[in-house]
C-alpha cells in the first residue's frame, strides 16, 4: 500500500484554492507614494490651455455676432395680436353701501395711483417724427408740429414695432422715433393704411443703447369693448399737442361710431381737454391700451375733448401692419340692413351701400349707391362687422366674387361683382 503525502507551505498548511464565491475578495496593490501630486508645470499648462480656449471663444462670439445680427435681421418673428376673450356678464349686487366721505388726502392718493400707471405705462408710448433731409435731425429744423405719438406694439426679434398716425410717413425722406428715455432712432415705415390713416414703423434693435432697452416696453393691449361711461381714462402721448404729456378724465361714452370705408369704428370719447391735432393712447386705471387717439376724427365742436378709436376694432390692422401686409380695401361706405329695417324698408338684410369711393375697387367692379352686399365669396353678410371681418381676411391683388341685390323696376334681383381686392398704403 502506497502512501503519498500532500505538499505543504512552510507554516505546514495544506494548499487549498479558494472558493469562486470569495474571488471578489482579490486585491492588487499599488504603490501610493506618488498619488495625489501635481507638479507646478502641469498647473502652468492647464491654466495657459483654459486662457486660449477663452480668448478663443471671445473672438469667435465677436465676430460671428454681426452675421448672426444681419440673419436674424432678414428673419423676422411673425406678429400675432391675440384674440379678445367674450365678454363676461357681471352679477350686479343689490346690497347698498352708504358712501364715505373722501379726504384730501383721498383725493391726493388717487392722483398719485392714477400718476404711477400712466408713468409705467408711458414706457411703451413713443415719438414718431418727420425730416427733410438727414441734416434736420441734427436741429431743431424738423417739424416738431408734425410728430405724432403712438405705441410700441410688438417686438419681432430683430425690431420693434410702432403704431402711430401715418401722417408723418407722407413726403418725407426720413423718420425718427424717440421713446421714453429721451433718445432718439433712425426709424423706418414697415407698412401703412392711409384709409385708416394709420402706420407701423419700425427701428432696428440693434441699433438701441442698452439704457433704452431697459426703458422701453410692448404695450399692453385692453378691450375697448368694455369700456363704459364713466371709466377713469388716462390719455398719453400728444394728447394736448407736445409729446411726454399725460392727463385724467373719463370715458364720456363709448358708444359713438364713425363710418370709413370698409368698416365702423367704435369711438371713445372723454372728457378731457385736448388739441386738435393731438394723438396718442387712451389708457385704463390697469395700464392697458383701450384707444389710440386721433383727433381729426372728432367733429369741430368737440375737438377740443381727447378722442379714439377704440383699440378692440384696429387689432386686426395692427397685426397685418406690423407683419408688412397690406390692409385689403374695397372702397365701400355702408350701414347694417337689420330684419328690422328690412322688414319697414322694404330693403334686402346685409350691407347697404351708402357710398363708393372714386376709383376704388368697387367702383371698378361696379358697385353702386343703393346695392345691399350680402355675400363675399361662398360666405354669407349680414352686417358691416362681418364684412370688414371677411374682407380682412382677403389677400390685395386676389380676385373674389361679392353677391348683392340691385333694385330695379320690379324689385330687388340678385347681381354679382367680380372684384379685384386693393390697399390704401
């Protein structure tokens, strides 16, 4: 019988290889004495790299900046003037509460609150004027009587936008915008409706100073819808016939209209003195825009209270203005056919034509006093305000097909115009 004997270590313990399970348990050691060491040439190195790579970076952002400027230039944002939100009933309370007697101090609080929103509101007010030539800008020589005031409407990225009357845009050569900081802009017009007698101008962004960026805000633009007799109205601008002015009253009625061709435009007429070439904006005790003022459309006995447009009704415009598109213009003055007045005139339901203007578009198609539009395209009229609505909608230069009744010896028959849509820039 043979023996074998297992080798040994020299401590006598058998050779026995661990389990599989405890292989995790293997280390490798490594020497330590150099870890954690960073010479003062590395140091160097790194800090060297990181300044290059700064320097680097600052000039590739200077000069990439004016080309990234100049594309952005050629792209602007597309100007949306949001929709108003349908008009809220309010509950009205039948509790009474007895009046308290107010103070000086009452009335002194009032006119500072009152003063803080029109200041704040004023940001997005600015002067829009008319030169000659280059030269007169660097004077006095411009016509200072010829500015207007308007409102800072959008801000498209590359421009902000301005709305103001568009008679500083006739038979000048150049325009300027000062805004609430005092300085002022080379400005040019990006689109006009001389039938509305409005404009949109703009100046370029990168053309502002830091402190008038800071200043300077968007309008904030309110309904004039519900805007009642008797509401606290702040009027800005040129109301009384010089810039940076401001005043207080109240809507003495917002239910006057004016007639222009292609549209009713409801009025808000105050209660504060004012020139008879004043402009600006009306604004309510929130801050927000209800009216741009024009005083050539007030007639001569009340040109010396402050009166608008209301805002609500020129929204469409502005946003086909400030986008460079041409209003779409017929030339037609009418007034709404209501069942009523249908039914004890003896006349069709749409629009009754009252007027059309010389060689308008309708003329051309042959529109006629007396004709009632009942129809554009494939959509049927039944008031002024649906009209002017779908005619906005039209693109100048298009072709589009109106239907109407023409009163002839046996009554009203059915006619079509084919009519070639205009603009009045």
């Amino acid at each position: 019988m043979e023996y074998h004997e297992e080798p040994r270590d020299r401590d006598n313990t058998p050779d026995v290889e661990p389990e599989e399970e405890y292989a995790f348990l293997q280390e490798t050691l490594k020497d330590e004495k150099g870890k954690g060491r960073i010479s003062r040439g590395m140091i160097l190195k790194y800090a060297c790299l990181g300044l290059v790579f700064g320097l680097a970076a600052s000039l590739g952002f200077f000069a990439l900046k004016p080309w990234a400027e100049s594309r952005n230039l050629d792209d602007p944002d597309k100007v949306t003037i949001p929709e108003e939100p349908p008009e809220e009933t309010e509950e009205v309370s039948e509790e009474i509460n007895e009046p308290q007697p107010l103070t000086i101090d009452n009335y002194r609080e009032m006119n500072k609150a009152l003063y803080d929103v029109g200041n704040e509101t004023a940001r997005c007010v600015a002067e829009v004027m008319g030169a000659g030539t280059e030269d007169d800008w660097q004077g006095t020589e411009y016509d200072k009587s010829g500015s207007v005031s308007g409102i800072i409407v959008a801000d498209n990225g590359p421009e902000l936008l301005i709305f103001a009357s568009s008679r500083v845009a006739a038979d000048v050569e150049n325009i300027q915008v000062k805004f609430v900081d005092g300085k002022t802009y080379k400005a040019g017009l990006k689109q006009k409706d001389e039938n509305l007698g409005f404009a949109v101008y703009l100046v370029q962004k990168n053309s502002l100073s830091d402190s008038t960026k800071n200043r300077v805000t968007v309008a904030e633009l309110g309904s004039s819808a519900v805007v009642s007799q008797g509401d606290t109205m702040i009027a800005l601008g040129s109301p009384f016939g010089y810039a940076g002015a401001m005043g207080f009253g109240v809507a003495a009625s917002s239910k006057n209209t004016i007639l222009n061709p292609d549209g009713e435009y409801r009025l808000i007429c105050t209660d504060i003195s004012g020139a008879g070439n004043g402009t600006g904006a009306l604004v309510n005790i929130n801050g927000e825009i209800v009216g741009m003022i024009d005083q050539s459309i007030s007639e001569e006995d009340s040109m010396n209270l402050v009166t608008g447009y209301g805002i609500s009704d020129l929204k469409s415009v502005i946003e086909l203005l400030s986008n460079g598109t041409q209003v779409p213009y017929l030339g037609i003055t009418g007034v709404t056919v209501t069942e009523e007045i249908a039914e004890r005139q003896g006349i069709p339901v749409g629009v009754y034509v009252q007027e059309v203007q010389a060689d308008s578009p309708a003329m051309a198609a042959g529109i006629q006093s007396g004709d009632v539009i009942d129809g554009i395209g494939k959509e049927k009229i039944m008031t002024l305000s649906a009209y002017h609505t779908m005619l906005l909608k039209q693109e100048a230069g298009s072709a589009i097909k109106l239907q109407g009744m023409r009163k002839g010896a046996d009554g009203y028959v059915a006619i079509d115009y084919n009519v070639t849509v205009g603009s009045c820039n």
